[in-house]
C-alpha cells in the first residue's frame, strides 16, 4: 500500500512536470509596445505575442474599429524576434452605432490579407467595458451576438478562440454553463500570478483552457503587458 502510495505520488509530480516543461509564456498588448520591450520579454522566456487588432466603441470610433496600434505593434514584434503571434479582437457591442459582426470581422480580416500580416490565430475577446458601454442589450441579444460573431469567423476558416472568464461569461450571457462553442480553444483570465494552467473554473462547455491570462496590467520591461501561459 505505501508503494502504491508513493508510485502515484511520483507519477503526480511527473504529469505535473510534463504539463510544465511544454507550457509557454505569452504576453499581451494593447497600447503602442517598442522593439526594445519585445526584446526584453522575449529574453524573459515569453514565446508568443498577442496583439489586440481591432477595439471596441470610443470617442470618435463609435462603431469599432482597427486599433491604431497594431500594425505598429506587429512589426515591433517581428523585429523583436517574435515568431508566434496571435491577435485578439474586442468587438464594439451594446450601441446603435456598432458595425454589424460581419462588418468587425471583414475589416480586421481585409487589414491582415492587405499588410500580409501572419497570425497564428484571432481570440475574440468576451468581457464587459464599462468605459465602452458593451454588452447592454440583455443576454438574450448578447447569445445572438455571440452566436453571429462565431457564425462569421467559422465562415473565414481562420483558427479563432475565445478568451472570457467565468464571471464575464455568467454576466454576458446569463447563464455560466449557456453553450457557443465548447471544441473552440478557450484563453481564460484568473489573476492568481501562477504561470500554470490551474485553478479553472468551468464555463461554457469548456473542461479546461488551452491558455491562462495569469496576471494583468504588469509593469515590466518598460511597459504595461498582460502575462500568460498556454499549453
């Protein structure tokens, strides 16, 4: 009994190893991030760079649109050695003046074939802005949305993920255990500053997350960056 004990014991800290060593540190911006401060993370251990490339419902863009900063941003990173890079997208939702779904995602898409940017694959970005007064049209509209930004990135054939966590799903949604697309890859936010995937919180359909956004709004290597880490 006691080797039996000590034969899982060991073969727990092994799995916990594996999971580990092929784990991968991510970062990601918003605001304009110099070649210097790629270089920084990079050197730091972090393989993978995600961008936001389209933002939500602000003053003189009331419909959504591009970010300014990403092509700036892609290139900074290219520069800085970065191989693997992601976009993520936070739609404008929740005002009259919101582009349609297929409207968001055609112009993130055109920008990315015009500049010949390559990415690994776009997270749709599903969290509430109070700033940006999004998701504010009840959950059952909220579900529709959901389910026509979904309907127009399948139809890219592009890789897309989403990125929530439980609270945000719950608020939007109505529903924490309310269904889009659980085969999609889930990027989820729990800021316990452990770059582990550990501590999910079901939502969605989702089992587990194929990466975790660990800690937010870190000031390291002369900048403002989101820490992760993925499978």
């Amino acid at each position: 009994m006691k080797f039996i004990f000590t034969a899982l014991a060991i073969f727990t800290i092994i799995v916990s190893m594996t999971n580990q060593a092929f784990a991968r540190l991510a970062i990601d911006v918003s605001a304009l991030t110099s070649v210097a401060t790629f270089k920084c993370t990079k050197n730091l251990g972090y393989e993978r760079a995600i961008i936001r490339g389209y933002r939500e419902a602000y003053g003189r863009n009331p419909g959504g649109g591009i970010d300014p900063n990403f092509l700036k941003n892609y290139d900074n990173a290219k520069n800085a050695g970065y191989i693997y890079i992601e976009v993520y997208m936070f739609p404008c939702t929740g005002r009259s003046t919101c582009k349609t779904p297929r409207q968001q995602v055609n112009e993130l898409v055109q920008l990315i074939k015009t500049h010949r940017v390559i990415v690994q694959r776009v997270w749709l970005d599903i969290e509430v802005d109070p700033n940006a007064g999004n998701w504010n049209l009840g959950q059952v509209r909220n579900r529709q949305i959901l389910k026509e930004f979904h309907a127009v990135w399948k139809s890219t054939g592009w890789k897309f993920g989403i990125y929530s966590n439980q609270y945000q799903w719950k608020t939007i949604t109505g529903n924490i255990n309310w269904i889009l697309d659980s085969s999609l890859p889930l990027w989820y936010a729990i800021y316990d500053k452990k770059p582990v995937l550990n501590n999910y919180r079901p939502f969605g359909g989702w089992t587990r997350g194929t990466g975790k956004q660990y800690d937010g709004d870190v000031k390291f290597c002369g900048a403002r960056l989101d820490k992760n880490v993925f499978r």
